[in-house]
C-alpha cells in the first residue's frame, strides 16, 4: 500500500526495493516493529509472506491523534488505495502490482505464479470490473487478439482496441 502510495506522493519514500515478495522497505520495517514493541500494533508473523497488522486499542488512539497533522490528500490516498487492495485475493494483487510495477519482480521468488496467474487473474479482474480493458491486456500478457478471443468467446480484436482508446493507459 505505501509503494503504491509514494508513487503518487514521492514525499513517502521509504527508500522501496525490490525483494523476494515485491515491494519492500527496511525503513517501514523498522517502524512497524517499533510499533509493534511499543504495544501499538499487532503483526501476526505465523506466516513469512502473509503478516497481517492490526491496530491495538492503544494504536487506534495514537492513529486518530496523528492524523489530524497529515496532509487531507495523503489520507485520501491511502484510504482509497485500502479501500482497493484490500478486496483483492492474493493472486489478483500479486498480478496486478507486478503489472503495474515491474521493477518489483526482479528478487521476486513469485515470479512464477506471476506467470502462471496473469491470463485468468487479467480476464477475471476485466469481467468484474475491477481493472480497466488496456490495464487487463497489459496484466494478461496476451495479444489483442487472443485477448479478445478469451474476453469475447470470438476474434473480436477491434472492437478491444476500439474501447481501449478510451481506457486510461495507467489505471
């Protein structure tokens, strides 16, 4: 969330590299385990890659005091990029922050199910709405023409590229 984040506001670089689950930051680390220690959030790590982080009743209060000092338009941004990423199942978010930024998925140790999860995870996401046509073309990895194919049941690649045009070209 906070790579995606920085990449609209670079003011909240944390210094991100690409490493063996995407997108991470030593600096971010350090602070949630300073959170952590303090008592103001709860990581769950039973699991190396999936490491939940809840807010402890301490922590909710901390996070209302702190909020009111940072810019309306950060929060904006961070709640609606929550408010996205967190209806994604797993294999949904890995293609779609791959795609988006593949500068990622160099040290990445999914590359594989990247691959293997790109087709079907793009066609999905394009049936449910949740990405737009050109960003579901550039997630698949396919032609247009099999992409039309696998959309439309048929070969209806001009019609695609015909609503393409009006899809935007970094959603």
């Amino acid at each position: 969330m906070m790579y995606v984040a920085f990449k609209t506001h670079p003011e909240l670089d944390y210094a991100f590299e690409p490493h063996k689950y995407g997108m991470y930051s030593k600096t971010l680390k350090n602070i949630l385990n300073n959170l952590n220690e303090k008592g103001l959030v709860c990581i769950d790590k039973s699991n190396e890659r999936d490491q939940p982080i809840h807010l402890t009743a301490e922590g909710l209060e901390e996070s209302e005091r702190v909020s009111k000092r940072i810019d309306s338009r950060i929060q904006e941004t961070l709640q609606t990029i929550k408010s996205i990423l967190n209806t994604l199942r797993y294999n949904k978010l890995v293609v779609l922050m791959y795609t988006k930024y593949p500068e990622m998925l160099e040290k990445s140790e999914q590359k594989n199910e990247y691959e293997k999860w790109r087709e079907n995870t793009a066609i999905s996401m394009v049936q449910d709405d949740k990405v737009s046509l050109l960003l579901g073309l550039r997630m698949s990895g396919l032609s247009w023409e099999w992409f039309g194919i696998r959309i439309y049941g048929t070969n209806n690649s001009d019609s695609l590229q015909n609503g393409a045009i009006y899809a935007d070209s970094d959603s």
